[in-house]
C-alpha cells in the first residue's frame, strides 16, 4: 500500500468509508429512497387517568431519562414547571459509544441497558428502546415512552402533588394553537435538525435545511409582531404564558448553538444571532427551576461522543460559552 498513488489510497478510503457510513446510518437513522430521514413512531402510548389502568398516585411512576436527549429534556421541563420533583423520580441512562444503547448509571431492576428493560416489560419486544420513558414501578411496564404525550400527562395528572398546581401548560382556550404550533415546530425544528443532520443525500440535506430556517424565521416574525403589539407583553408564542408548544421548542434550541449548528450542519445562523429568538431561548432559561434541567456537557459528550458516523473521532469541542443564557432579559411575565 505505501508505494500506491495518493489518488488511488483516497478513492479506496472514501468508497470504504463511505459503505460503512451508510450501513450505519441505516441502523441510526433511517431514511427514505431519497435519503430523507424518517424517524421511527413511538409504541407505548397509555395514558395516567383515575379509574384507569395506570391511575395517578404519588411516588409511583419514575422517569427513565437521558440528559442530552431533547425529547427526554421536554420531561425534566415539565416537571420543573409543575413543581413535581417530590413525586416523580428520575432514572438517569447514558448512550454507551460502542454498544449504540442507552445504559442504566446503576443497574436498574437487574438491568444494565435499557433494551433489557424493555424486553423485561414487554418479553419478545424488538423495537427500539428510547428515551423518555414513563415507568410505572408497582406493575413494572412501560406506561409510556412518547415525550410529546408524556408532557401532556405530567402537566394534568399529578396537581394534587405539585408544588405548582396552578400552573397548566396546555390550557384549553389555548389547546387549539398550541397544537398548531406543535405541528408547525415538530417536524420543521425539533425533527428538522435531524433531518439536516441525518440526511444521506445533499437533496435531503438541502430540503430539511431549508423548511428548518425557513421555521424559524417564521417563529421570529411572530416572537417580533407580538413584542410590537398593543397588547404589551406577550413574549411566549402563544401570548403572556408559557405552554407546552414553547417546552418543546425550547430543548431544541438550548441545543441549537452548541450542537446543530455544527454536527448537525445547521449553519445558517445561531439563535443567539435572531433579533427575538435569541431573547425567547434566555427568558425560557431563566424560568424557574429550567436552568437546573439543562445539562450542556451532558449534550455535547451524547452527541459529539456517541454519533460515531458524524464525528468519527470523537472529539469534543470546548465551547461555546453559554454565558449569554444569563444576560438579562425583560423582567418575567407569571407562569
């Protein structure tokens, strides 16, 4: 090999590594026939009602959580939001770099990765074993593992234990708009970011780049209409109080700067750059109880150490400094 072309060696290394590529992202991200990727639905979907089969109670349920995964982030909000540290409990996995699960810090129930939890719940269950999952200890299943449902039930199902009963995040006069935004944010955003980040073709690339910025200029737009408006202060997107739509746009912005914009080749501009954005993403920070749910080293180690085929070598980058999270932003509106 040491007496063949320069030419020839980076041929053979880019065909080669290009095959593994591939292969690997097949099993990480799946993806249509044109490179579009397609994230898997989530598959336990019960929900936490009296008289159900899962009936509110104190200390009964847990959360199994990832500190870098946003979905799994959407959870620890919530909880914080609604005061509800005293009664759910929180089960911590990290991904592992070289098995490509996430595993238990502490052996969990005998244990040690999450898969094994899942099969334990569900015996003969092949799917993928994801984070956030609602854990129901006194039956020992899954009640469910789908954050944009999970949130939902943290913010209805426990008041009688809360700290902060009085908060409701997804209000019904509301329901209808939050929803829209949910819709709009979803698959342009929270889903957009892996779309540019796991798009196996530049067409992909160039579609999923393109519906995320276009979104979130659309966002600063009307983050910027509602600073203007008669009605004063209405910083949140859908008016004086936070809901469940700015929850889940918040744990993909956090990320935005320190992993998307570079991993994940979402480079157009940084939302610390946005007019609105910038300010939206530090009033949503300093919220209380927020800050101490937001884990930046957790991000960076999950996604810079553990996508082995976006950052083969593993390294972690030491910035950026997120100092500016805490610069001062216009005086809170209520929960």
């Amino acid at each position: 090999m040491a007496g063949l072309p320069p030419g020839l060696l980076i041929r053979a290394a880019k065909q080669v590594w290009t095959t593994l590529w591939q292969t690997m992202m097949g099993q990480m991200a799946p993806s249509s026939k044109g490179g579009d990727y397609q994230r898997p639905e989530s598959e336990f979907r019960q929900r936490i009602e009296p008289g159900g089969g899962y009936p509110p109670e104190v200390n009964r349920y847990s959360l199994i959580v990832g500190m870098g995964c946003p979905w799994a982030h959407r959870t620890l909000v919530t909880r914080a939001l609604k005061g509800l540290e005293g009664a759910i409990a929180i089960i911590p996995v990290s991904p592992s770099p070289d098995e490509g699960c996430w595993v238990f810090e502490r052996s969990f129930r005998g244990c040690r990765t999450l898969p094994e939890l899942y099969r334990q719940a569900q015996p003969g269950y092949g799917g993928r074993a994801t984070v956030p999952v609602l854990w129901d200890t006194r039956t020992a299943s899954i009640v469910n593992n789908e954050s944009a449902e999970i949130i939902v039930i943290l913010n209805e199902a426990f008041d009688e234990w809360a700290t902060h009963p009085e908060v409701d995040l997804y209000p019904e006069h509301l329901s209808t708009e939050i929803d829209r935004w949910n819709d709009r944010i979803y698959s342009a955003v929270n889903n957009g970011v892996y779309r540019c980040g796991f798009a196996q073709t530049q067409a992909a690339y160039d579609r999923a780049v393109g519906e995320l910025f276009d979104e979130l200029d659309a966002i600063e737009r009307a983050l910027g209409d509602r600073a203007a408006s008669p009605a004063g202060n209405r910083p949140y997107l859908c008016g004086d109080r936070v809901t469940l739509a700015d929850v889940r746009l918040f744990t993909t912005l956090f990320r935005f700067d320190v992993v998307y914009y570079s991993l994940f080749k979402c480079n157009r501009r940084r939302i610390q750059d946005y007019t609105h954005l910038g300010p939206y993403l530090r009033r949503l920070y300093q919220l209380p109880g927020v800050a101490e749910t937001c884990d930046i080293e957790a991000v960076k180690r999950d996604y810079y150490g553990n996508l082995f085929p976006l950052n083969p070598g593993g390294i972690i980058p030491a910035g950026p400094d997120l100092a500016y999270l805490k610069a001062p932003v216009d005086a809170l509106p209520t929960l």
